[in-house]
C-alpha cells in the first residue's frame, strides 16, 4: 500500500508540474555580424589597433538597436579575400549562420590598391577601374549568395564614399561609375535575396571631417553617420 501512495504521489506531482506555469525566458539578443575591412573595424579610432575599436559603427547600431555584436573587420581585407572567408573560414561560417543582420563593408582596399599600383590618381585610367570593378562586383555577388545561403537574417551592403576628399572631382568619375554598378546589383539581388544598399558614398559627400585628416578611414564622427544610415535600415 506504502508503493501505490508512493507512486500515486509521485504521479500527481508529475501532471501538476506539466499544468503550472512555466516561467518565461527571455530571448536571446538578436545578433549582428559585421565583416568586411579596416572600416567596420573601426581602424585608427585607437591608438595600436590590436582590436576592433568599441567607436566602430557597428558597435554603435548594436547599441542603439540593442544588438548583440561580432565585428569580424579585417583591416586590408579585399573583396576576394572576404568571399574566399565566407566560403571557407569556419569561423566566419559559424558566426554567421546564426546572425540576425549581416553588415558587410568591402571594396576600398580594391580602389586603393589600384591607385597604389598607379602612384595615385595621376596614372589612373578608366580601362582599369573597368577591370576593378569587374571583380569586385563578382565578388561582391558571390558573397551575397555565399551568405544567403549560410543566414536567414538581413544583409546591408554598404558601398563606396570617396577615401580621398581632399582630390576633389578626381575620382567622382570612377567612384560614381563603381556606386553605380553596386547598386544596379543590390537592386537585382534584392528580389531573390534578403539584401539592402547602405549609401554611404552619399552620405560622405562634401563632408571632410568624417574621414581621418591625412587617413582614408572615418573619424568617430563618421563612424556615427555610418551607424545612423544602418539603423534606418534595420528600423524600416
């Protein structure tokens, strides 16, 4: 008799325990993975660089959209580079499966090494910009697929502002030309992908005091501009 009561005791607070309440467990924050190169980085906004800096961009929507953040911004990254980490860096590859909303910032390295390879903007014709861009917007849409792919969550795209304002209207010919193609693609991409242009070379116009005087990467002031236009789009 001792055992049935046992059991029955034991049954009853089994059915109770599957009827009360269950406490309610708060979600996880939404993630945001930031990749691309020195500029979600948030390059020379410190002093030694040895880590992503906390002023960077996108440390400032994860703030603002109470995101949890992964900057995985390499400085000097290019656009074949970054596609060749999408499809084969498992750390990219794992970080991203589970990302909420993608930031990707690519394509500068591309330009300035060009204009490296021309000792600035004197030798620079637009034969070869034609050729850049080529690749880079291949590898820009292979990334894009790459990630759709791997994630559910959002991707914004941002494209190029001019690293040199000083120049003048020595490179709006050959940015505006890139700009262009960018957004012709995110345009086409967005129809089957979950993909958003972010239009900082827009934004950077006629504005010096974002970028590093005698530097080519944002001041923390255009950190923040590059921020706001990330969070429009992830509020919209």
């Amino acid at each position: 008799m001792r055992i049935i009561t046992t059991l029955l005791c034991v049954s009853l607070f089994f059915i109770g325990s599957l009827l009360a309440p269950q406490p309610i467990h708060a979600r996880e924050s939404e993630q945001l993975v930031a990749i691309g190169d020195s500029i979600p980085y948030g390059y020379n906004l410190t002093k030694d660089n040895t880590l992503p800096s906390g002023g960077a961009f996108p440390y400032i929507i994860g703030n603002e959209a109470d995101l949890e953040v992964t900057n995985l911004g390499v400085p000097g990254l290019t656009s074949a580079e970054l596609l060749a980490a999408v499809r084969s860096n498992d750390k990219f590859r794992s970080t991203l499966k589970d990302a909420d909303y993608v930031v990707v910032n690519i394509g500068g390295n591309d330009l300035l090494n060009l204009l490296k390879e021309n000792k600035g903007l004197k030798g620079i014709n637009m034969e070869e910009v034609a050729l850049v861009v080529r690749d880079l917007i291949f590898n820009v849409y292979s990334t894009i697929i790459e990630l759709e792919r791997l994630t559910q969550g959002e991707i914004l795209v941002y494209n190029i502002y001019n690293p040199y304002p000083e120049a003048g209207d020595k490179l709006d010919t050959p940015l505006s030309y890139i700009n262009t193609q960018y957004s012709s693609l995110i345009e086409l991409l967005s129809h089957f992908t979950n993909v958003k242009l972010v239009n900082a070379y827009q934004s950077f116009r006629g504005h010096p005091e974002y970028i590093i005087k005698g530097d080519v990467h944002p001041t923390r002031q255009g950190q923040n501009v590059l921020a706001r236009l990330g969070l429009k789009h992830i509020k919209d």
